[in-house]
C-alpha cells in the first residue's frame, strides 16, 4: 500500500476544499456577490398599477426577478430620495418631474434614469443635452416636445367641441413641468382665438374649489395637466367634472378609461418599459452620460364614448377616425 506524506494530504484536502468552494459559486477569497438594488422614487404615473407592470415585465425579460437578482426598493415621495441614495442603491428610478429633481439633487454618482416623467430634462439642468446627457441622468420623458402635444391636445378638443372659446387649465403651479404646459397651452389658446382660464392649485386639498371654480365659470371645456397632485385626485376629478357636465382633455389613456372624455399623450406604459430596459443597461456596465434621452415613441388618442353619450355630445366622424381606441 502506497502511503501519502502529510504535505500530500493536506494539498488534497485543499483542492477537494476547493471544488467544494467552486461549486457553490465562488472560491474562499471572493466576497459574495452583491445583489444590486433598484430604487423607485415617486408615483406620478397614469394609472401607476398598470403602467408599472410594464417596467416590471421589462425587467423580467432581461432576466431579472425581484428578491433573487435583484432586490426594488420604492420610496414614494420624491423628498425620500436620500433614503435611497444612503442605503445605496445601484440605480434610481424616477418616477415624475419632482422625483427626477429630489434625485438629483440627492446623488451625483448613483445613476438615475427618468422613468416617467412630464419634465423638460434639457430645460431643468438635468441633462447637457438629449443625445450627450453628460452626467448620471438619462431615460425616456414626455415633454421635451411639450408645445406640439399641447397644440395637439388644444386642437383634437376644439375638432370635437366647434364652439370652444373658453377653455380652462387645471394645473400645479409647484411642478415646473405642469408650469411649463400650462404656459404652452396659454399661447396656443392665444393662436387659436380660445381664452385660457388657469385653475391653478398647489396642494390637493385646492383642488376641489378649482374644480368648483370651473363649474361656475361657464367654461367650454377643460384641460387636466397630469402630475403627481393631480394622478393622486384622479377619481375625484373625473367625477368632478362628470357632475358639472364639462367636457374634458387629459393626458395619458388611463384618465379616459376612467371616465374621462378623451385624452392624447405618449403610453405611459411604453416610457416604463424603456425604462426598464435603461436599467438593465447601466447595470451590465454602461455609463448614463453615454445613454440618450429618448422621446415617447408611442402615443395614444382615446375616446369615451360613453362619456360623450352622457354630457349630450355627439364627436365627429373626422375626429373619431383619429382616434387609437375608442371606449364603447
């Protein structure tokens, strides 16, 4: 029988500790990897639930599975993003103009990507530009062509009311994105020859004496700008508006689903699905500043016809024939 020296056992007990090792991934000097955290800031969205899921679909594609490779945490309110940036994160995801803003101004190093958002990025010193971002900032947003969905809007809703002359705006004068839109739509109602009355709010509990002020105005029609405030009165607001008989525009196809008379805008659920893909993009190693901001790629034009039937409104056939979806 051939016997082993010592050294010889204990270099074969090593190896065999090795395999073992191996096996489970790694070898004794190589820390464990860290599963990276996805940090989602605010909730701005048009219909959240639903949007959402097409963010987190969009992560389930590229192979990624909640509390195995990696792990979201939400914070709401967009004045916890130094929670976020603390804990830290690998990424965050913003979720609305003031969500992008919290975020940036809370980290300068952890990439944030703009989720959903109604923000200007060039306009509000988030990016250098669309195409060179040049910091940690990217993503998809809403408004860098904000007049033309504006005009558009205006103009879609003056087709299906020939009569609109007074026309009022509901919007938070504490979003610069709302701010911008509002002042977009005054001048676009200016070049239009409609008078632009401002139900200006900036915290929800204003909003229904702006809402009541509308129905005592004698107004034509309505405009609802969407932001965090006002996706958070959304129920309140379409049956608001239902009770006064006032024909309404909205942004993003969840507020006509939900009663709502029509809405044009981009799919909020396309932009989260980009967004989704963004992420999986900074985390396999590409840098934000590398990455363009991308416009909305999608829109949607729906109508309620249910809506209409109710306030007494019969649309015309050239203005249906535009529509994406129509609400029977």
């Amino acid at each position: 029988m051939t016997r082993l020296s010592r050294r010889a056992v204990l270099r074969a007990a090593g190896v065999a500790g090795l395999g073992l090792i191996a096996g489970c991934g790694r070898l004794p000097w190589q820390a464990a990897a860290r599963v990276p955290r996805i940090g989602l800031l605010g909730q701005a969205s048009a219909g959240s639930a639903s949007s959402r899921e097409a963010f987190f679909q969009s992560l389930h594609e590229s192979g990624y599975v909640d509390g195995q490779n990696i792990l979201i945490e939400s914070r709401p309110e967009p004045d916890m993003a130094p929670e976020l940036a603390a804990l830290p994160v690998n990424v965050i995801v913003a979720d609305g103009a003031r969500a992008a803003l919290a975020a940036k101004h809370a980290t300068t190093s952890i990439p944030i990507i703009l989720g959903f958002s109604s923000i200007d990025p060039v306009a509000e010193g988030l990016v250098s530009s669309l195409a060179r971002p040049g910091g940690n900032i990217t993503g998809v947003t809403a408004n860098v062509q904000g007049a033309q969905f504006g005009a558009k809007r205006l103009e879609l809703l003056r087709d299906a009311l020939p009569r609109l002359t007074r026309l009022g705006v509901l919007w938070d004068a504490g979003d610069p994105a709302t701010t911008a839109r509002w002042g977009e739509l005054q001048a676009v109602g200016e070049s239009l020859g409609i008078e632009t009355l401002s139900l200006v709010v900036r915290a929800a509990d204003e909003v229904a004496a702006a809402l009541d002020a509308a129905a005592s105005a004698h107004l034509d029609a309505l405009i609802v700008l969407h932001n965090t405030l006002t996706q958070s009165r959304r129920t309140m607001i379409t049956d608001h508006v239902a009770s006064s008989r006032l024909p309404a525009m909205y942004e993003f196809r969840e507020w006509a689903s939900g009663g709502g008379l029509m809405s044009y805008g981009p799919s909020a659920a396309a932009m989260w699905h980009r967004a989704g893909q963004y992420v999986d993009k900074v985390l396999k190693g590409a840098s934000p500043a590398d990455l363009p901001v991308e416009q909305p790629r999608q829109f949607q034009f729906v109508i309620n016809l249910q809506t209409a039937q109710a306030l007494g409104l019969t649309i015309p056939q050239h203005v249906l024939l535009q529509a994406t979806e129509i609400i029977q």
